[in-house]
C-alpha cells in the first residue's frame, strides 16, 4: 500500500530544520545538503519542495515575520501595557533580546545576504513599517509632538534599531540589554507631547 505524504506538513518541516540549520551554522551553514541531514531526507527530496536555496530562505525567512507579527500582534492586544509600553516592546521585538530573538535574527541577516549574494532586492523592509505603525499609532492616541518631524524620526529610529540588532547580533557583550532597553524607551519618549 502506498505511503500517503501530507506535502503541506513536510513543507513546514523543512522550513523548521533550515531555521535550525541557519541558527546552528549562520547563512553558510544553511545548505541543502546540511538541512537534508537534519531533517532526514535526501537533497533530492528537499529540491522536489524548493527547488532553489534562495526559495527555500524565502520561505524561512516568512515564517520568522509570521513569528514577529505574532509577537507584536500579543503584546499590543495586551490590556495591562499602557500605549506607550506597547509601542516600546513592539519596537524590542525586533532586537536579539533572547534566544528565539537572537535566531529569528540571524534567519533575517542570511536571508538578506542571500539575496545580495545573487543580487536581488527584497523590497520590504520591516523594521521600517514597524516603526511607522508605532508612530501612527502614538498619533491615533494624540500622544505624538505635533512638532515632530515623522520622516527624520522614522529615519534616526530605523538606523537605531538596525544598529542596535546588529551589535548585539554581532557581539552581544558589547552593550547590555538594559542599555538596549533604555535606548528604545528614550527614542520613543522623543517623539511624545511633553
């Protein structure tokens, strides 16, 4: 009797062990050939699902956005924080902060050095979308500076955060997260009525 393969679940599977296999090796560890080892299959196998590597990042690097947008999603549907703290954990969501955080970060950095590696673009850029959520959702609330000057603000945050992930990405010694922490909280109260 043939054996009935549920090609949705085996999809997702393999997606699970190239997120494994970047967070264990970095970009250049996420191979075909490595996530067919873990995940037991044969690289022909996991070629029948993705057919290129590039796909293949593609599809993790979805599933670590689905993840964040989760996050995100939880904390501002959580009644206790105040509008402010919900915008601050929101933007800490995207920093390396702890494990989960730290790999979905690397997942992030291999999938954009793939695509500079075969010179793609990929054209969203969420940290930056983040931001102007969180900034429109200050002004929803009529707690922005009127005086703000939203493109400059939404530049100066982006450029924090990005510096910010990729210090603690590339050296976590090198600044605490306490120090993280009060960075955040200081951009956004930048940005509030007085």
């Amino acid at each position: 009797m043939p054996k009935i393969v549920d090609h949705e679940k085996k999809k997702k599977q393999i997606v699970q062990f190239a997120w494994q296999s970047i967070v264990n090796e970095g970009a250049k560890g996420a191979t075909v050939r490595n996530i067919a080892n873990l995940a037991k299959m044969t690289p022909g196998q996991i070629r029948y699902y993705y057919p290129n590597h590039s796909k293949l990042l593609e599809m993790v690097f979805l599933e670590v956005i689905g993840k964040v947008k989760q996050r995100i999603q939880d904390i501002y549907s959580n009644e206790e924080l105040s509008i402010v703290d919900k915008v601050i954990q929101g933007l800490l969501t995207v920093i390396p902060l702890d494990k989960e955080r730290y790999a979905d970060m690397e997942v992030w950095m291999a999938f954009h050095y793939e695509l500079h590696q075969v010179g793609k673009e990929f054209m969203r850029d969420e940290i930056k979308s983040l931001i102007e959520l969180s900034i429109t959702y200050l002004d929803k609330h009529d707690l922005l500076d009127n005086s703000l000057n939203q493109n400059l603000s939404i530049i100066k945050a982006h450029a924090l955060l990005d510096g910010l992930a990729l210090h603690k990405l590339l050296n976590s010694e090198m600044i605490s997260n306490e120090d993280i922490i009060q960075l955040v909280v200081n951009e956004v109260n930048s940005w509030l009525k007085e």
